[in-house]
C-alpha cells in the first residue's frame, strides 16, 4: 500500500470560494437565448450546477483518495487502529457522502423551483436560500477536513509493505537497526546518536538467489508490558508481517542498554518468530 499519493483536502472556504467563481466565470460566457425570463431562469440554472458539480467533484475526489479501512490488509487495518480514531476517520468519510447528497438534494429543488417561478425577485431569492444552504453545509464539513488532513500526515508515514517474504529487524532502541537496514539494502534512512530516532518503519529491499526480500527496519522497543504508540507499531510488524527476525546486539552497550536486557527482549520475542542474531558496535 502507498499512501503518499494522498492530496491534501481543501477547506470549506476554499471549496466555496472556487465554486462559486467558477460559476460566475462561466455563466459570463455562455450566450443564452429567449425572453428576459427564459434567460434569467437559464443563467441561474446554470450557476447552481457549476457550483453543484464542483463541490460535488471535490467531496468526492476527497473521499476517494482516502482508504477504506475494512478493504485494507490486516496489518494495515491494525495499525490505522493504533495510531488513528479508526471510527472518528469512519464518520468523517461518511459525512463528505452525506454533504454530496445535500448538495445535490439542495441543487434539485431550487432549480425546479426557480423554473416555475415568474418573478425576477423571486428568482434571486430563491438562488441566494440554495447557495447559503449549501454553503452552510460545506461549512459543517470543517471538522471532518481538518481530522482528514491530520489523519493523511499519519498516514503518509506508513511504509509501503509488500505481500512478500518479510524480514524484520528488531531490537533495542539505539542499538544499530536502521544502520543495517541502510547498510543490506543500500537505503537513506535517518540515523544518530541518540534514541528513537527511527519513530516510523523504514522499508528497504535485497535479493536472495533471485528471490526479493523485504526488510522493515522498526522503531526501538523496550521490554515492559506497556508498551507506547511507536513500539506497539514495531511488535505489529513483529506479530503479523515478519517470517523472520533479524534481532540487532549492541555487544559495546553504548546504547544504554545492558547485555542481559536485550537479551532478555530477544528471547521473548525469537518465541513469536524464527529469530538470527547481528551483532553491532562491536
């Protein structure tokens, strides 16, 4: 899965501001035939599906370019669940499809009203109530543009993991994992001297004897029972993406850590998956 592709999502001021310029634009352009009636009736026809259509396309563009959660592979699904209000993203999804219907519902029947209405006042008005209610209604989409826009940020962290055989390399924070990520599959991934430098999954790929691997460099871990957001993240991949684990030593403790603690980590964990050994800063 890729999620760098997702674009940001406009706000409503923008959305409005757009529509409804576009829609004077247009309207301008277009030579309209008939009475004095006929013509106004078309022009401000015109204006509410220009200004239908571009909300419409831009809901729903937004609602497209974000994953459906249940359709996402099960690692996927989990990790959306620890590092985003999984039914907070389901609801904002929803109400951009709410605010297309309401648009469109709005839209339909303003139209059918100014085409039997006779009076140029009338009209006017009636073209005013349909773009305040529809303004009104993008502007209560707000909320969930904003949880979207702070959801895609996360989002685009996520690796792009692949259906394939998996390595994972583990271990204490510090210790020299993304190093040897960088080192096996020639990758660029930010190291330094200090903890938890790696905060997201690092990805890199090698090939075996005409096999590709995929190796997942993941965030420090420490062996507590609870664990924070980052190493939830690195026991996911752990529990359900790794066939293998490649558990990374630092033997000079430079890390701040001490022989008998990784090695204490590394026994819990080589129970959950078949488990080699680096040895680092030797």
């Amino acid at each position: 899965m890729n999620f760098q592709t997702i674009p940001p999502a406009p706000l409503s001021k923008q959305m409005l501001e757009t529509a409804f310029r576009n829609a004077r634009e247009q309207s301008k352009q277009k030579k309209l035939r008939g009475n004095w009636l006929q013509i106004i009736r078309q022009k401000e026809k015109m204006k509410l599906d220009i200004v239908k259509e571009r909300l419409v396309s831009q809901l729903l563009s937004i609602a497209k370019s974000f994953p459906t959660l249940d359709d996402l592979p099960p690692f996927y699904q989990s990790l959306v669940r620890l590092t985003i209000d999984a039914e907070e993203f389901k609801k904002s999804c929803a109400a951009l499809r709410w605010a297309v219907n309401r648009v469109v519902y709005f839209q339909a029947n303003y139209a059918r009203a100014i085409a039997k209405t006779t009076q140029r006042q009338m009209i006017a008005q009636l073209s005013k109530q349909c773009y305040g209610r529809i303004a009104s209604v993008i502007k209560q989409m707000d909320h969930s543009l904003r949880f979207l826009n702070e959801s895609r940020a996360i989002l685009r962290t996520f690796p792009d993991i692949k259906q394939m055989f998996t390595v994972c390399i583990y271990g204490y924070p510090n210790v020299g994992k993304t190093t040897l990520l960088n080192t096996l599959a020639e990758t660029k991934a930010k190291v330094a001297a200090y903890a938890f430098t790696t905060t997201s999954i690092n990805s890199g790929f090698i090939t075996l004897d005409g096999e590709k691997i995929q190796l997942l460099d993941v965030p420090g871990t420490l062996a507590r029972e609870k664990h924070n957001l980052v190493e939830l993240q690195a026991e996911l991949v752990l529990k359900e993406v790794a066939n293998l684990v490649i558990y990374v030593f630092d033997v000079s403790e430079s890390s701040g850590y001490t022989f008998e603690k990784q090695e204490q980590l590394c026994k819990k964990d080589s129970k959950l998956k078949p488990t080699i050994v680096y040895v680092s800063k030797a």
